[in-house]
C-alpha cells in the first residue's frame, strides 16, 4: 500500500464530512470563479461581473450571500452617493485561495481552455 493510501485512511468521519463541505462550497457553480475576481483586485458587483464571464447578476448576488455567510468574504458598505458595497476576502477566504493554488497549476496542466 503507498504511503498516499495509508495517508487517505487516517481521515476520520468528522474530517471527511468538513472536506466534503469545503469541497461542495468552492466547487458550486462560479463560486471559485468569485473568489478568484475578488483575490484578484475586483471588490465592487460590476467589477466582479466583468471578471467572470457568462455569471448573470442574480447568481452573483446568491454567490456573494453564501460566500459571506461561510465566512469567506465581507461586505462593506460605503456611505456615498450613491450607496457602494465592497468585497473582500476574510482571512479564512484568503487561505482558501492559498490552499487553491496547487489545483489552479492542476488545471493549467490539465484543463480545458473552454470550460468556464
């Protein structure tokens, strides 16, 4: 058995139930595609809207509520004229990102250009 086999084995019940969830929460439909806008320097709705191509504004919406609601992102409101919202990442999103990179360099391998 190889020592990634015996690495596998030791994740218990617990472990395997947060890294399903982690998995379920980043690999929903456009969510990375959000997290790496807003990693990236986009912070407003506009700015997120043009950095991810083919995401219509009311998944936008529906991504950044969950996204702030798993604690990856916070919501900041600008008193101005008119009213701006800005994005950012929580540590925790910021970590996230980090812990990404491995499978960004996976899909620069391996991935097809054409999938969104």
């Amino acid at each position: 058995m190889s020592t990634h086999a015996l690495a596998i084995q030791h994740i218990d019940d617990a472990e395997c139930r947060r890294f399903l969830s982690s998995v379920e929460l980043v690999g929903r439909r456009w969510s990375s595609g959000v997290l790496l806008a807003i990693a990236r320097g986009a912070s407003r709705f506009s700015e997120i809207t043009a950095s991810v191509p083919g995401l219509s504004d009311r998944l936008l919406a529906q991504r950044l509520k969950e996204l702030e609601a798993a604690g990856l992102l916070e919501r900041e409101i600008i008193a101005s004229t008119p009213v701006q919202v800005r994005y950012t990442l929580t540590a925790s999103g910021t970590d996230l990102i980090e812990s990404l990179q491995p499978l960004v360099g996976w899909g620069q391998r391996w991935g097809t250009p054409e999938q969104p």
